[in-house]
C-alpha cells in the first residue's frame, strides 16, 4: 500500500457522540480528508499546541518531545494502519 502525506487541517467537535471531536487530517497532494475521533483531552492538547499556548506546567507530550530532543532522535514519520 502506498503512503499519503497528511497535514493536521483543524479540529471539528463531534456531533455524533459527546466529549467527542474529530482531528482532521489533509492529504497534501490532495483532496482527501481523514478525521479521526479523539477524545476532549487530547483535542485540549492539539487545540493548545495550534494556537501556540503554552501551559502553565509541561503535558505528557512535552516531556515525551523533550526525552526524543535530549536525546538526539527525530520523529520523522507517524505510519497510521487500521
């Protein structure tokens, strides 16, 4: 199967379920879009990182991102299956 490059294109909240949003995905030589349900939590956390917020302590990203950038790895590609 080949790879499609995608973009984060915005967050949507979900009309079909509650405390639910979809993170919509853009191919980028495309048309297409992907939305992947994801929960209030997690859309609070892209939502901030979009709008470059900046929180008052680091969220478990952060840390992740900044144990990878001590440690001189780079995250070049997130390969999503099912």
């Amino acid at each position: 199967m080949e790879k499609v490059q995608l973009v984060v294109l915005g967050l949507s909240a979900s009309p079909a379920s509650n405390n639910a949003y979809a993170l919509i995905l853009k191919e980028v030589d495309g048309d297409r879009r992907l939305p992947i349900m994801i929960g209030a939590f997690e859309a609070q956390s892209i939502a901030l990182e979009m709008e470059g917020v900046i929180p008052p302590r680091p969220m478990t990203h952060d840390l992740i991102k900044n144990i990878l950038d001590s440690s001189n790895f780079t995250l070049s590609e997130i390969y999503i299956n099912d």
